[in-house]
C-alpha cells in the first residue's frame, strides 16, 4: 500500500511517499480502508522530532482518519466490515500513523461517522474536537449561561471551542490575529470578538464582564490578564507552551479560588475520549460543529501539507486559515 513516512525525524522533506507494507488486523483492531486524514501542530512536532517519542520503523505519520471498515480482527465487538468510523490518537506513543491506504486501529479510538457528515469533515474534526470537548466538560465543567474566553477562536481546537461552548448556551469572547479570522469566529457564534494584537484586549474584556472558563491556546499565554478577568471560581485551561515559563501572579490565583487545568488530549483514556466523540457526532449530526478547512490535498502531498502546517504553527504573514485535509 501507499503510505507518507519517515525513518528518522527531521524537516518536512524528510518525509516519504512510498509502498509499504499492507497491515492486518489482530486481537481487537481493525482495518480502515483510509478516505480522509488531517493535520495538526502536533503531527509536526513528532515528525520533526521536537516532540520525543519512540517512533516504529519506518514510521506512518499522522493522527486523524476517516474511512471504512474493511476487515477486523478476531476480538472485534463493535463494528463491522462496511462501518464508516472517523478517530484519531494514532502516530502516538508507539502506534503507527494514519497517512497511509489503510491503518490497523484498535476499536477503541474509533466512533461511527454519521450518514450526515463527510469523511473530510470528521477527519478534520477528530484530534481538535476531542480536545475542545475534554478541555470543557471534563476538566471546566462549562454550563449554560456561563462565560467563555477563546484565544484563538479561529484555529483548530479555538474554533470547536468556540461552537461546543454555543452549542449548549454559553457566552462566547474570541480572539484572533486578523479581521478575516475574527470574522470567521462571529460566525461560529462568538458574542464578542477582539484582536490580540490591537492592545484594546483588556477594554473589550471589561466591557464583555467576567469569565468562567479562560481557554488559553497561544503559546506564551499572558496569566496576569487572564487572573485579572476570570470570575470568582473560575477556570484556566493550558495546551500549549511547551517551553514556555511565563510569570504567574500567585495572589489573584487563590485570592479567587482560580481552578488551572493542564492537559494533553492522548493522555485522555479511551472511555473518556468515547464520550466526547458521541456529542461531537450529535453536533457534527444536527450541523452545529463544523470544521474550518483551508486546504484539501493529497495524501501524496503530505510533505507539502507538513510545510504549510508548520507555516500555520509559526503564525507566518498569509499562512492558511483552517485545516488541512489530505484524501486517500
């Protein structure tokens, strides 16, 4: 079969597109005839070797599929061969990646795609919308009528944060770096919605009132602004900032009972990530989650998607807006 691959870490051009060999199913895997993958920061990171992990070899990139069920192993109990499925959390702690013709996957990351939904949008969902949805309702416990601040309303997690918080009746604050993205995030649902460049961050956030749920998703997050704004009990999420060691005022944190939650979304075990993935079905179902996807390619061209996501990941003048999406 067709795989994108690497043997050992390094820039994009280090990856290969090339035959290798077809897997098959075992135990309680099986076999995905892949339609539509996607790309995310973290899929550079590993590949460039910024992100350490053990890596098979050769090593199929990727964490997001969508497709069907073509065969599946002996312990299989919940689908079938014809199943359409989306998942992710491949290319990870050992397991091989999704960028290939076909990828073996244990059941237990993958969720039936809805007859409404495209393969390209669940693909394209799949790591983001998991996230957003552990990073609110596990760990924030959001609620209707709460308040919500997205920084980076119009990227890839920021932007399912964005619909999930509106979806169950949440007050959305967005940011963003452009006005093409700030609009992008009024039409998912945000109320209010700022530049984070302008420096006129801090009014808008006084005129919008207090914050319940303080999403942060740039890399050197400001905490002094975030304290200042959250509400008593409030909540601070992190995920991303790998080596950042910003200033963090102690006194406003305890002062007013702050909550910060860390987390990565592949830490997240398969039952937690199953219940995330029934509601995303139901919104990506009923067209109240929607992906923003900025380029479609080939699975062929993944060296070229991989320089455009770290042109993304860098914030470069005229990078894409959205997702890219590479079909099989």
């Amino acid at each position: 079969m067709k795989a994108a691959y690497i043997e050992n870490p390094g820039a994009p051009e280090k990856i290969v597109f090339g035959s290798v060999t077809k897997p098959k199913p075992t135990g309680s895997q099986v076999l995905v005839k892949v339609k539509a993958v996607s790309v995310n920061p973290i899929d550079t990171y590993i590949r460039s070797g910024t992100v350490k992990m053990d890596l098979p070899r050769p090593f199929i990139i990727g964490c997001d599929l969508a497709g069907a069920i073509e065969a599946v192993g002996p312990d299989v109990k919940r689908f079938k061969p014809g199943d359409r499925v989306w998942g992710s959390n491949q290319g990870l702690l050992g397991r091989q990646g999704t960028f290939a013709e076909y990828a073996a996957v244990e059941e237990c990351w993958l969720y039936n795609t809805p007859d409404e939904v495209a393969d390209t949008d669940a693909a394209a969902l799949a790591l983001a919308g998991i996230t957003a949805h552990l990073g609110c309702f596990r760990s924030a416990n959001l609620k209707m009528g709460e308040s919500v601040f997205v920084h980076g309303g119009a990227g890839g997690v920021g932007s399912c944060v964005v619909q999930m918080a509106k979806a169950v009746g949440a007050r959305v604050f967005a940011t963003a770096g452009n006005d093409e993205k700030l609009q992008i995030c009024r039409k998912l649902g945000a109320a209010a919605a700022a530049n984070y460049k302008s420096g006129e961050l801090g009014a808008a956030l006084k005129k919008f009132g207090p914050i319940d749920v303080w999403w942060e998703s740039v890399r050197e997050p400001n905490f002094e602004l975030a304290l200042e704004h959250l509400n008593l009990r409030g909540r601070l999420l992190v995920m991303a900032g790998r080596e950042a060691r910003p200033h963090f005022p102690v006194g406003p944190f305890y002062t007013k009972d702050i909550t910060m939650y860390g987390f990565a979304m592949f830490n997240a075990p398969p039952d937690e990530q199953r219940k995330c993935a029934a509601e995303i079905n139901r919104w990506m179902a009923k067209g109240r989650l929607k992906p923003i996807i900025g380029k479609k390619m080939k699975l062929a061209e993944a060296a070229e998607a991989h320089r455009l996501q770290e042109e993304k990941n860098s914030k470069k003048a005229g990078a894409l807006i959205g997702k890219i999406v590479l079909t099989v």
